[in-house]
C-alpha cells in the first residue's frame, strides 16, 4: 500500500504571498491532520478532517485554512505569509479519528 | 491538560548497546500511544502504536511498553546500530477528548556511535 505523500516537498515563498500544501492519505484511510513543526515549537497541531469535516482545529490565526476532498485527499493554504511560516508541514492520516498516525514526507516551507 | 515529558532528551551509545528511552504524560485517560522516529529534515516515522488496552508491542529489535496508572511508556531498543540514530518522539492521543490530535513528547535524540 502506498503511503501519505505530499506535495511539493520545498517551496520558497515572500512574505503576504499565499500557499496551497497538498496531502494524499493511505488510501482508505478518512481522517487526515495537519501539523506545523518548527525548531522552536515543535510540532504543534493545526487541523484534522475526517470525511469532508473539520473535526479539530489548533490554535493558529485564520490564515491558516484547510479543506478534505471526497477522495480524502487534503490541502492547506496559508494566505499572507509570515517569516514566523517558515516550517515542516506534516501531514497524518488514519483509518479512523482515534487511530495510529501515519505521516508523509513533509513540505519544508520557506519564507523570505 | 495533557502534557507529554521525554528524557533523556539526548543520548549517545556505543553500536551493540541496549537502551531504553523514556516518555511520561500527565493524563492517564489516553486511547493510544504511538512511538516515531524522525531522520533530520524528514518525516515521521511511526514504530509502534500501542492501544490503551495493551501493555506492550514489539517490532524486531524494538519493544514498547505502556503503564497508564504510572503515565509511563518506554521504548527499549536492543543491539542498537548506528541506523537507529534518529530523533524519538512519543504521542498520546487523549481518550475521547475534544481534540482527537496527537500530543508529542519533545523527543530524544539519539547517536549510535560505530
């Protein structure tokens, strides 16, 4: 079985642009989560769709949005970018809300 | 609030050595916990998922062990090699909490030194 990819893997980005970040979960798996991971905060939570719905949300201003598609595939966007944006973006998915995560590779962003 | 507490939060062994890496969290009212490994710049990983029902999970040369009354998970790696040298991180998921989110520990980094 394939497992969560992301795309793309880098991006470089100037401060009030705006960034679309994609995620394909394992397939069958419904639930995908999003996580923010920086030297300084670590990995922080940002969001988790399960079926379409956003289930959770971080504590992260609204420039930071996501969406799930029917297929589970998910995306971010982050409109007015920040230096502070500048991180790993991971990407989890699962079978179902509670289960084990399983992450992709990652969107290292950077903004300059 | 739950909060996930790794130590040591650095190790470095010699290849061969048996170890074991520490995670405590606050709250025992967890539905699983899951342990991963991140290579530099890369992703995560997961090694072992244990439910809140289990007391331990092994894969190969790793075995997790879970003591919810305590708040206590370890990760004992045997025969450590220097592919193991990674950053460890450890994650609760809070049973039926509002959030449903992964809360990490802030890892342990790990040097296995030929």
């Amino acid at each position: 079985k394939a497992g969560v990819t992301q795309t793309p893997r880098y991006l470089i980005k100037t401060r009030g642009q705006q960034v679309t970040l994609s995620c394909s979960p394992i397939s069958g798996h419904r639930s995908v989560s999003w996580y923010q991971q920086t030297p300084g905060q670590g990995l922080q939570f940002l969001f988790e769709y399960f079926s379409e719905t956003q289930r959770n949300k971080g504590n992260f201003p609204g420039r930071f949005s996501g969406r799930q598609f029917s297929n589970s595939r998910s995306e971010m966007n982050v409109s007015t970018l920040e230096l502070g944006d500048s991180a790993l973006y991971l990407c989890a998915s699962s079978l179902e809300s509670m289960g084990g995560r399983y992450f992709g590779p990652g969107t290292r962003l950077t903004v300059t | 609030k739950q909060e996930v507490t790794q130590i040591p939060a650095a190790l470095s062994v010699p290849e061969g050595e048996n170890l074991v890496l520490n995670c405590s969290f606050t709250d025992s009212a967890i539905y699983n916990l899951q342990w991963f490994r991140q290579d530099p710049g890369k992703g995560l990983t997961s090694l072992l998922l244990i439910q809140s029902s289990q007391r331990e999970q092994t894969s190969g040369r790793l075995n997790a062990s879970l003591d919810k009354s305590s708040g206590r998970s370890t990760l004992y790696i045997a025969a450590s090699q220097p592919g193991d040298s990674a950053t460890y991180l450890c994650a609760v998921v809070d049973y039926g909490g509002a959030t449903n989110k992964l809360i990490f520990g802030t890892g342990t980094l790990l040097a296995v030194q030929p």
